[in-house]
C-alpha cells in the first residue's frame, strides 16, 4: 500500500549504497528529507520532487548491472522503484507526472538493462530480484492507467520482444503481492500477445515520406508475425504460462467476477496458441498435456459457476454476457481435446456435456449445437456412460428447429472452408451412426472452395482477450462461428488441398506423412489410432511409427497463414493499430499526458523507443540444453540410457500421465535408468549467467 511512510521507508538504504558504489555526488544527500519536503508541498511544485528524483536517477544509474552472485545486488533498484511507484500513485499533479515521466526517460538504459537480466538471473538465484519487475511495471500502472495498457504497448516498452513480454506478463500474473489490476493486465496482455494485434509495423517498412507500399507492409508484417508466432509459442512453454494463470486463478478463487476475467483471458491464450502453424506447436500440446489437471481444476470449475445463472434464466440469449462467456469456453474445449488427447478422459468421465444442454432454449440456437456436436465428435462421447442422455438430448434439439435451421446446421457441420471451423476429428463409425441425423454421411468434412464463403468473417476462428465493461459484448449473432479476433474484408486466399488434413480437414499445425504420401495432422491420426490401426483413406495396416514429420508441409502452412493474417490486418478499415509505426517516449501510445514537454502526442515523429531488450533470450538457449519433451531449457536435467535430455519435474509429470515409456522412442524406461547431467547442468549455469549479464 503506497503511503508517506512506504516512500520513506524504501529511500532510508540509499546513502549507503551510494556509499558503496562510490557515488561521491550523493555523498551527504538525505534522501527522506527530500521526500518530506515534497509532501509538505501543499502546492504540489515540482521542485523538491525534481531534486528527488535527479538524485534518484543518479543513484540508479552509477550502481552498475546487478549480479544475482552477489547477495542484494537488486535491492537498491528494488527498492527504487518501489518508491518510484508509490510517489506516482500519490503525486498526481499533472506536473508531478510529467517529471516523473522525464525521469523514466532518464533512466531508459537502466530499465532496459534490469528488465533483460532480471529474468535470466532468477534461473540462477530464484528470488534474487525480489519485487523490481513488479514495481517497475506498477510505477506505469499508477502514470498511465492499468485498464489503459495493451499488449502492443507492451511489446512495444520492450522493443517487439515477444519472449520479454511474455516472460515479464506471466511473471505479474504469478506474483501474489501484485493487486488484481495488475495482474488482470498481465493476464489481458497475455491473451493479446496470443493475436496479431499485439505487433507494430517496423520502421524498415516505412518509406522517407512516411508511407509503405501494401506489398512491403504486407512482407515486413508477416516477416514480424512469423518471428512473433513462433517465439509466442516457445514463451508460453519457456515461461510456464498455464502454470501463472493456474496461480492466480487459484488466489482469486473466492471472486467469480475476478476469476471469470481471468479465465476467459486463459482461453484465449490457450485457445489461439494451438491454431498456430508454429514450428514449436508439438512442444506446446506436450506442455499442456503434462498440464492435464487444467480440465478438471480450471476448466470445469469455470462453467460450473457460469451454468447456475444460466438454469435460472428463463430466457438464455446470444446477448446475454453469461452464455457468450459460456459458448466461448465450449470452443476452447473443442480445440483443446482436438489437440490433446488426455484432456478428453476428463469429459468421457464427466457429465459436463449434458449438463451443457440443460441450459433454458440454448438447443434453438444452432451455433452452440454446432460447437457441443463437435465436442462430442472430439472427445469420443461414445464411450461415456454420460453418451445416451446427450445423444436424446441432441436428437431432441434439433428435431425442434425449423427445417432450414436443420439443413444450416448440417452445412455447418460439413463446411470444408477451414480457416473458421472449428478443428474436429474424423467420427468414429459408432458416432457417426448415433448422430448421423447431424453428421449426414458420418464425416465431418470442413473442406469447400473459398468461393463457397462468401463473408469470411473472422481469420482461423481465434478468441479475443477479456475486455471492455463489464456485462457487454461484441455483437451477438446465432450465425457466427465463434468470437473471432481480426476481421477479414477482403477475400481469403484460396486453400490448396495438400495444407489441410486428408483425414479431418483441418489446416495441419503438427503434419505428418504416411509412406504412401497421404499426409495428416497428427492429432486426427492420433485420434484414429486410437480406435483403428489402419490407414484412413487406404485401408491398409499402419501405425504412428510409420509416419514421418512433415516439416516442409508445416513451413508452407505457417506461411500461408501468417500471410492470411497480415493481409487481413492491412484489410481493417481503419488501418489497424498493428501497422502503425510510431513508438513514442516511454511506452508508446499509451493515452496521452497531461500537457507538457514529454507528453507523447499522436503527432510526433517516429523515433528509436529508449526502452529496449537487446540481450539474449532463454528461448534461444542451445538445442542440447533444451528437455527433449517441451523444448524448455533444463534447470535439472536428465539423460537417459538412450541419450535424450530431459528436465526432470518434466520427465516426472510424463510418467506419471504416460506411464514408463520412453516419450522419443516409446522404449521401457523408468526414472531411476535416467541419471542426472552435472556437467550440461553448469553448461546451462554458465550460460544463464552469460545471458544475465549481456
């Protein structure tokens, strides 16, 4: 809690470590009393908090990097910018934000240097930083406003750095001493990082009289989509994203309105990291995968809390707050047990699905059937004691729609334009027959020719954050697919046949090939095999070992895709935020300040941000450093008698979810073969202290 006191509190070490730097210029400076005389300030000048802060940016920027081998090296600029945020939340005079705002450009460099070492120095010494990252990300909070920060903002305070924005955001959200809105912030900033809006056109794109020519915004836009896509992906993973939302989630447990924000940004990010073609997209399933307890802890939880309201609605609505949050849950659960495949004994075990269609009128609505059939479809609901109960109710709602809404539905269902359906796996003939009043000839095939959509609506079908007032939300229409987030009026590319699955449809983020050449995503074949070991077009004998990565196939669909959304982000009426290349002082266009010298305004020329990560990232650590399982970099690592490398809390969670089998070769293996690697361990040291200090 910001206080006089808390301010005094945080100034009273910095003489002697000014002393200890040798800052002879702070020699005799008595830091509190300057901070007294600001607030005996009844006029609020900015001349006694001008002198504090000139000697405060002295202080911070003549103590040198920190090292986390050296005990309290952070904590003259923890405590720093702890009073720095305290004396912005409790001086705001539009003078006295002004100067602040000076001095944080003042001390650019510094911040830059303590946001790209902090993170690298906690692998070596958790907790050596203390608070800093959070104080520095308050001290923005208390000038700008928390509610008034995006994701671009972020990613442009740290110069388009994905991995430093994922890793500073995931860390806020993990942090218990943050207050909500901050960690409601990270959790929003997080889900908008999972989208194409979170990234700015680069200054290279941009011609001497300020202007870009479509072809070169669209190249420079996927040339950053595509970096931003594949370190997105590798961050998640890296900087346990699943696991900060579960922390704060399970904090905020007695709050239904906090945990509903903050779970609904979880979809989101969750959500559009699997649509991604990403290289590191079958690392991200096998992260989630060892994350199985989501499901149960997080997931269910959330719609046992929103399905109350519901039942007691006589009416339930596509305008209703509650129902949209609902229906965009039931996508992420669909393309959640589309991609991983322990997620789906959670709802084979559970009557979740009925008690879905227990809602008040909800089955008049063909969009939510659409998304609860294809659940059903992913999930295997054939298996579930739960399946007849679900399969009358089903048959019942759609028995009551009009006959037009009956043939919509089934052209929903069997409409090939994949870049907006939904991901579902090919039926297994027991469902196929149960719902092949739905179904029609038991395939639920998403492949059209694109002049077949006329009105493409949303790219990929991905989720916006949780934003804007509470009770409202976008438009409402049964006719939509889901919530997308980046609209399309121009028309798509046309698909060609060999980017999408021979066997669901789908355009394939993980491909694999077949001897014969058939090529499919493997989740479909993973999916198939579970109930058939055959080849799915062909007939023939066949088996996962038998089928090849099909790397070349992903390269082309991740940069089909990313061409889809730069394009779409060039086609926005407005322009869209994305391409403009502007990074004013400070934090970029974040809403202006009150007026004065460094007020950024929409009028001021492009220049070079202060605030900048230029260090090494954890992401890019060498491959041998990395777990073979989820590609993190290995604080404990493991080798095994086959060779592979593997982080040991990782491999633990494997064998407990797989059982003990090698996850490479599929091989015996037990955890007392495996034996721990101190050599590559101090590798890995040695480098994070490298990294720390760069």
């Amino acid at each position: 809690m910001a206080s006089v006191e808390s301010v005094a509190s945080a100034l009273t070490q910095f003489p002697l470590r000014a002393a200890e730097h040798n800052i002879t210029e702070l020699s005799g400076v008595d830091f509190v009393s300057e901070w007294l005389a600001v607030v005996q300030d009844a006029n609020c000048s900015t001349g006694a908090l001008s002198q504090l802060l000139q000697h405060m940016e002295m202080l911070i920027n003549g103590s040198g990097p920190p090292d986390a081998s050296v005990e309290g090296s952070f904590t003259v600029f923890e405590s720093a910018f702890q009073a720095l945020s305290h004396i912005a939340v409790l001086r705001t005079s539009p003078g006295c934000v002004n100067e602040l705002v000076k001095h944080l450009a003042n001390i650019s460099e510094a911040y830059d240097l303590l946001l790209k070492c902090a993170d690298p120095n906690e692998w070596v010494a958790p907790g050596c930083s203390g608070l800093l990252r959070l104080y520095m990300v308050e001290v923005l909070c208390a000038l700008f406003g928390a509610n008034r920060i995006s994701g671009r903002h972020v990613m442009e305070l740290t110069n388009n750095d994905t991995s430093a924005a994922v890793s500073l955001m995931a860390w806020i959200l993990k942090c218990p001493e943050a207050d909500f809105s901050t960690q409601e912030l990270a959790g929003r900033t997080l889900a908008q990082l999972s989208t194409a809006d979170s990234i700015f056109m680069p200054v290279s794109a941009v011609r001497g009289d300020g202007t870009a020519t479509n072809d070169l915004q669209l190249a420079e836009l996927s040339r950053v989509l595509n970096n931003h896509v594949d370190c997105l992906i590798q961050s998640v993973i890296q900087y346990e994203v699943v696991e900060a939302f579960a922390r704060c989630i399970c904090q905020h447990q007695q709050s239904h309105t906090r945990t509903d924000i903050l779970i609904k940004n979880f979809f989101a990010t969750i959500h559009n990291c699997l649509l991604y073609c990403a290289e590191s997209q079958k690392h991200l399933r096998v992260h989630l995968a060892l994350q199985s307890t989501i499901v149960r802890d997080i997931m269910f939880p959330y719609v046992d809390n929103i399905l109350p309201a519901l039942y007691e609605m006589p009416v339930v609505s596509p305008d209703t707050i509650e129902f949209h949050n609902l229906k965009s849950a039931v996508q992420t659960f669909v393309v959640c047990t589309f991609s991983i495949d322990v997620f789906r004994r959670d709802f084979l075990n559970d009557d979740i699905i009925f008690r879905l269609l227990e809602v008040p009128n909800c089955m008049q609505y063909i969009s939510f059937l659409e998304v609860i059939i294809r659940l059903c479809v992913n999930v295997g609901m054939e298996k579930s004691p739960f399946f007849g109960l679900v399969q009358e109710k089903l048959h019942g709602g759609f028995v009551a729609l009009p006959p037009d809404q009956q043939a919509r539905l089934q052209l929903r269902l069997s409409r090939p334009d994949f870049s907006r359906a939904l991901p579902t796996a090919q039926p297994t003939d027991a469902i196929s027959d149960a719902l092949s009043w739905a179904l029609g000839h038991g395939r639920v095939q998403p492949l059209l020719s694109a002049d077949q959509s006329k009105n493409p609506g949303q790219c990929f079908n991905m989720q916006p954050s949780a934003g804007g007032e509470a009770g409202t939300r976008p438009d409402a229409s049964d006719d939509e697919e889901m919530p997308g987030l980046m609209p399309v009026n121009a028309g798509q590319p046309a698909a060609e046949s060999g980017r999408v699955c021979a066997l669901s449809g789908v355009l394939m983020t993980d491909p694999v090939t077949a001897p014969d050449g058939h090529t499919f995503e493997r989740a479909s074949l993973e999916a198939w095999f579970s109930f058939s070991h055959t080849h799915p077009l062909t007939g023939a004998p066949l088996d996962m070992s038998l089928c090849t990565t099909a790397d070349a196939v992903r390269q082309e669909n991740q940069a089909y895709q990313i061409g889809v959304l730069s394009a779409a982000m060039l086609a926005a009426d407005d322009g869209g935020a994305s391409t403009n290349t502007s990074q004013p002082s400070v934090l970029g266009e974040l809403p202006s300040l009150p007026q004065g010298n460094v007020a950024p305004t929409s009028s001021s020329k492009p220049k070079k941000s202060k605030i900048r990560i230029t260090s090494r990232k954890l992401i890019d650590a060498p491959d041998d450093m990395r777990c073979a399982l989820d590609g993190k970099i290995c604080t404990n690592p493991l080798r095994s008698p086959h060779g592979h490398v593997f982080e040991k809390k990782t491999l633990e969670k494997w064998f407990a979810n797989c059982g003990s089998v090698c996850p490479i070769t599929s091989k015996p293996l037990r955890m007392e073969e495996c034996e721990s690697d101190a050599s590559l361990k101090k590798q890995i040291i040695k480098w994070l202290k490298e990294t720390g200090q760069a």
